[in-house]
C-alpha cells in the first residue's frame, strides 16, 4: 500500500512539473525560437558593395549577419577602386556601399550629377604614410619623391597629414579640406608629389619610396596600421559612411542596416577584429 502512495504521488507531481515546463517552456528553446521567427521574416534581397578588404571584411563580419538575422538575403559585392561602386548604387544594381567619406561622396555627386547621400558612420582605418625605404623622415633625401592619392579630397588628407608630420607648412586660413600642391608654402624636404591611383598606392611605398596610403588599401595590402611613418588624425569628415541613393534614404533596408551598425554585436566585432580604426 505505501509503495503504491508513493507511486500515485510521483506521477501527479510529474504531471504538474510537465504542465508548467509545456505552459512557461525552455528559456533556450524560446531563444532559439525567436531568432528562427526573425529569420522566418523574409525581407528579400539586400545587395551593398564595398571595397576589397577591411570594409568587405565589416560587411562579412559584422553586417551581413545582423541583416540575416532580421531576415535579408545579403549579397556582397567587391570592387577595386572608387568608382564603380557608387556607379552601380547610382544605377541601381546596389542597395548601399561602404568605402568612401563624405567629402569623396559629395565630389563625386557634383561630378557626376548624381544623388547619393551618407547615412550612418563605421569605424575608419585612418591614412598613413608608409615607406618601403625609410625608418624615419630623417632618412627621407632632400628632393625625395612621396606618392598621393589622385582624387582631390584623399590628396587634401595627404597633405594634412604631411603637415602634421612636420614636413610642410600650409597658407595660413587655407580650408584643410581642401588643401592642394599650390597651399603649401614650406616644403621643407622639397619633396616632389607624384599622383598615383589609389588602389597602387601600397606598391608606390617601395617603387618611389614614401607613399600617403588610405587605411583600406593599407590592410588590403597587409600593411600594419603602426608601421605607418605618420597616421592621419581623423574628424567626422573622414569617417567611412553607409551610401545610399537618395531616393532611398528612409527605406526599410537603409533604416535596418543603420540599425545593425549601432548594434553591441557590431561594436563587439569591431573590438575583436578590427583594431586600430577610429570609431564614430
């Protein structure tokens, strides 16, 4: 008889624990639950382009997952140079890109009569001149050569930075956004510029000797950020922005990928594998 009790009661108690673990279920269950019901939501297709590199890195590392997660299908388009990738946002074949500041966009938008706009900022890796010949300026011979980005406003960065450097001196009230060959009034190596495409910038540190690299073509190349002779000192201006098209500057994409970026898992990525860049 107290054998059979104690079975009797056993098995309402199992029946009570069952009732409240099917009505409250398993915290892991539910969690795992949520994140298929986010990814159940199809959003479609998202397509954004990026240089080679560190910023197709941050899209594949830290962009990519958090839209899937909320239910894109996110397609990564890489490119070689500065051009073709907001050629294609302006044409349509790309939702947004990530490789450019928005002094290069708005140069870019009154040249080509085009009507992209920034949106949110990503961490940047800042400019630097790079030698594969010196160790130091000191070493740098008088009449030296330095090779420069070709575009106006990575070329007025360049010259910033060679003026932080200590190497030249500017017109006083010159706009340092703007700054070009003609705004310098101390050259103080007599150093000649040489204006080379940006994506060869990296291989212009051995050939011509000091080169004004920016920080996506550096990590591309697997220059080490700290090796450079001198970075950049970085501003807003120069920060790395999502790009959108104009007309979908309030879209549902634009508005999810500017919510993954601000994200801690975002944050947390960059922490982990992108040292070194200056953040927003």
């Amino acid at each position: 008889m107290k054998n059979i009790v104690i079975f009797i009661l056993s098995s309402i108690i199992v029946v009570l624990l069952s009732g409240i673990l099917l009505d409250k279920g398993n915290p892991f269950e539910k969690a795992n639950q949520g994140v298929k019901n986010a990814q159940s939501e199809d959003k479609g297709k998202v397509s954004i382009g990026a240089t080679s590199g560190p910023y197709a890195d941050m899209v594949k590392k830290a962009i990519k997952p958090g839209l899937e997660n909320l239910g894109y299908q996110v397609e990564l388009v890489e490119y070689s140079d500065y051009i073709q990738p907001n050629k294609s946002l302006a044409k349509g074949d790309l939702d947004a890109n990530l490789y450019q500041h928005i002094e290069f966009m708005e140069q870019f938008n009154a040249q080509n009569k085009t009507n992209l706009v920034a949106t949110g900022q990503v961490p940047t890796a800042p400019m630097g001149i790079y030698s594969g010949k010196y160790k130091s300026f000191d070493e740098v011979p008088d009449g030296g050569e330095i090779a420069i980005p070709n575009d106006p406003v990575n070329a007025a960065r360049a010259f910033k930075t060679l003026k932080l450097a200590n190497l030249l001196d500017v017109k006083p009230g010159t706009n340092e956004l703007t700054i070009s060959e003609r705004d310098v009034i101390n050259n103080k190596k007599n150093l000649k510029f040489v204006a080379v495409e940006a994506a060869q910038l990296p291989r212009s540190k051995d050939s011509i000797g000091l080169s004004a690299i920016p920080g996506n073509f550096a990590l591309a190349s697997k220059l080490d950020l700290n090796s450079a002779l001198q970075l950049e000192k970085m501003d807003g201006h120069y920060r790395n922005r999502i790009v959108v098209d104009k007309k979908n500057k309030d879209s549902e994409i634009t508005k999810d990928i500017n919510k993954v970026i601000t994200s801690k898992d975002f944050d947390k990525v960059m922490d982990e594998s992108f040292v070194g860049f200056d953040k927003p």
